[in-house]
C-alpha cells in the first residue's frame, strides 16, 4: 500500500475517533466542567452535602471517562476513570468517618482532584498521544 494512502486512513480514522469523543468542546465541558465546578466550590459545605455529592459526582465522571475511553480511545480517559473512582471512594469513607483526614480532609480531596486530574489529563497523553487506535484497544 502506498505511503500516501497509509496518512489518508490514519487521518480518517482520527477524525472519526475525534467526533466520537466527548472530552471535547461543548460536551466535554458539560460533562466534566459542570461537576468539576461544583466539586471545587463544595468544601466549604456541610458534611451531609459533601458526602452525597462528591461520591456521585465522582462516580459519574469516572464511569463516562471509562465509556469514553471505550468509545473513542482517548488516552487520558484509561487514567483518569479509575482515578475518579478512587477518588469517589475516599470522599465516600472520609464522609462517613472511615477514613480521618483530619479537619482540613475536604480541601486535600480537592488538591487532589485538582492535581491528579490535571496531572492524568495531560502526562498520559503527551507520552501516549490523544488516541489508541482501534487495533490496540482491549
């Protein structure tokens, strides 16, 4: 097969995996900007509120991280879904008591989420590239 028709499939099949990727534009931000913002605003909330909502908040982004990287490849999403859901789980056992974390414990699942997050958005990405390709997804 010539070089040429090799760029023009690879390229196809990018733009295709792009359409299919709600990491980005309007959806994205929709998807994980809202509850990212709610997130980031809530530690000055009661307890009750924190306990509810940021577990859920976090499994929901988990769980379409998870069906976004099944559903377009994107690298990021492998890294940061099981990260959410880490995440989800500590702010679960912290709310109820399980897991002390001391009185500062919501301001550091916060730089947590902050940090990891940005930190498994970009890294993964820049050493993996944007997208798995059909051919390696599991």
């Amino acid at each position: 097969m010539p070089r040429h028709a090799e760029q023009y499939v690879s390229g196809e099949v990018d733009r295709t995996m792009r359409r299919a990727d709600w990491a980005r534009g309007i959806r994205g931000c929709l998807i994980w900007g809202i509850p990212i913002a709610i997130l980031l605003m809530s530690p000055g909330m009661g307890t009750r509120y924190l306990v509810i909502v940021w577990p859920g908040l976090l499994t929901f982004m988990g769980v379409t991280c998870l069906v976004n990287a099944r559903h377009c490849g994107r690298t990021h999403c492998y890294f940061t879904g099981p990260f959410f859901l880490v995440l989800a789980g500590l702010a679960f056992l912290c709310g109820i008591g399980v897991l002390p974390l001391g009185a500062n414990g919501w301001s550091t699942l916060s730089a947590a989420l902050l940090i990891g997050s940005g930190a498994l958005c970009c890294v993964p990405e820049w050493i993996l590239g944007r997208y798995r390709s059909p051919s390696n997804r599991s």
